[in-house]
C-alpha cells in the first residue's frame, strides 16, 4: 500500500533540483518539492511515492496523522518503507 502520507519541510537540500528534507512522524528524509512552486521550511505537504503532492495546513496534517496511526500495521509499514527509501 502507498499512502500520502503528511511531513514538515526542516531543510531546502538541493534548491536547484527540488529536494528538500521533510520529517514525517520523526522520519526525515529528503523527498522531491517540484510539484510545489512555492514549497517552504516549515510547509506542512502530503508526500507520495518520494513527491510532496500538495500543501496542507498544521490542522489538516495532524487530522490525517491521526487516521493514518488508527490504521496501525498498514501506517506502519508505510513509515518502515519510508525508513529505506532513498532519494538522491
């Protein structure tokens, strides 16, 4: 299963090519924000597949966080895939 799942914009890595370092539930890894025009430190986005997809607020974020930890094993599992993944 991949879900998009919300993270917080801690660190612009790469501005030329679009990657930034984002932290999703103490996860951080760099993801790409070229979907995003104006992507900022401290945007709240929804990242699938290694994109942040769209922008979303700090009340929309934590509203998703909480459904996605009351799925348990599958939100999981999507944040040890996270764990592993690597976008450079």
């Amino acid at each position: 299963m991949c879900l998009a799942i919300p993270g917080r914009i801690i660190e612009m890595v790469d501005e030329a090519n679009r990657l930034a370092r984002v932290d999703v539930a103490g996860v951080r890894r760099t993801v790409n924000v070229g979907l995003l025009d104006d992507a900022r430190i401290d945007d709240w986005v929804l990242i699938h597949v290694g994109f942040a997809i769209s922008r979303v607020d700090e009340e929309e974020a934590a509203a998703t966080i909480a459904l996605l930890e009351g799925m348990g094993a599958d939100y999981e599992l999507e944040l040890e895939e996270l764990r592993h993944s690597v976008i450079e």
